[in-house]
C-alpha cells in the first residue's frame, strides 16, 4: 500500500513539475515569427523572418560582430518573396523566393539574397548562390528598437526594405 502511494505521489510531483517548466518555458521572451508584407495591384512582396529581443544587450559590434554573415533575423532563414521581376541595387532578379542575409558594419551594411532557401538559419549560406548585392548606409534612430523589426513601405518606383533594431535602421530601395 505504501509504494502505491509513494508511486501516486511520485507521478503527481513529476506531472506539476512538467506543467509549471512548460508555463516557464511558454512565457518566456523568444524570437517569434512575423511576416512583412506589401501588396498594390501591380506587385506583392513578403518577409518570413523572426524577431529577436534586444534584452539588455549590446547587438551591431558585439552580440552580432561587424563584417560576418548574420541571418537577418533568428530561428530560420528570413525569406523574401517577390511577386514581380525586381531590381535589388543594380541588378534585375527574376520574381521568386530568396533568403535575405546581411552583413553589418558600423557604418554600412550589405544585403545580400540568396538562391539557399531551405537550409536552416544559423548555417552560412553557399555563398556561389548570391543572386544580388547592395550596401546601404547605417541610419541612427532616437530611439532604441527592442525587438528586431523588417517593414516594407511603398514609394513611387517600388518599395523600401527597412531594417530596424537597436538604435540602428538601413533601408534597402527596391524598384519593380
């Protein structure tokens, strides 16, 4: 009889100590997914990418170090989709999937896209699959970004690709 109750309690201990680690565990700040999206009548253009939290960190030079491969993003691979043929800095792309990577500087960045859309998002790119390249200038904001965030904004020959988190924005202008 006594093992029967030292098995119940046993059981009952190990079910709430699973429900309260699963509460910690759902709770908790994480980089959740969040799509982009801008549709006109002529062109649409989506984002799949996930968005990270500041959380006290210092991000561009240190948490995400100057000159090497970042995922734009966390989790995955951010995924940009366009609708329509497209310029992405000087070069014309054909309409179609491509994974967004950058590599931030304190002063420029470059956006690259890339042809690898299915390997997962902490694994480099195979960079011979660059499809396009262009650097944009760091913007300062005012204020500081908690929380990792892609916008795109239609203007007269496309749109624009806003990157924003920190204290830092670059903006990519894409013309259909």
């Amino acid at each position: 009889m006594i093992k029967k109750l030292l098995w119940v309690v046993g059981a009952a201990v190990l079910l709430f100590a699973t429900v309260v680690i699963y509460q910690i565990a759902t709770t908790r700040k994480h980089s959740p997914s969040a799509t982009a999206q801008l549709k006109t009548k002529d062109f649409e253009i989506k984002v799949n990418y996930c968005r990270p939290f500041k959380k006290g960190r210092e991000i561009f030079g240190e948490l995400l170090p100057y000159d090497t491969y970042w995922r734009t993003g966390a989790n995955e691979p951010t995924i940009i989709t366009f609708s329509e043929n497209f310029t992405f800095g000087t070069k014309v792309v054909h309409a179609g999937s491509y994974r967004l990577y950058t590599i931030p500087r304190a002063e420029e960045w470059d956006v690259v896209l890339n042809a690898e859309t299915e390997k997962w998002g902490l694994w480099e790119p195979d960079y011979s699959l660059d499809i396009a390249k262009v650097t944009v200038p760091v913007q300062q904001s005012d204020s500081c970004a908690e929380q990792f965030l892609i916008k795109l904004i239609e203007n007269r020959d496309g749109a624009d690709l806003a990157m924003i988190w920190d204290f830092t924005k670059v903006v990519v202008p894409i013309k259909i």
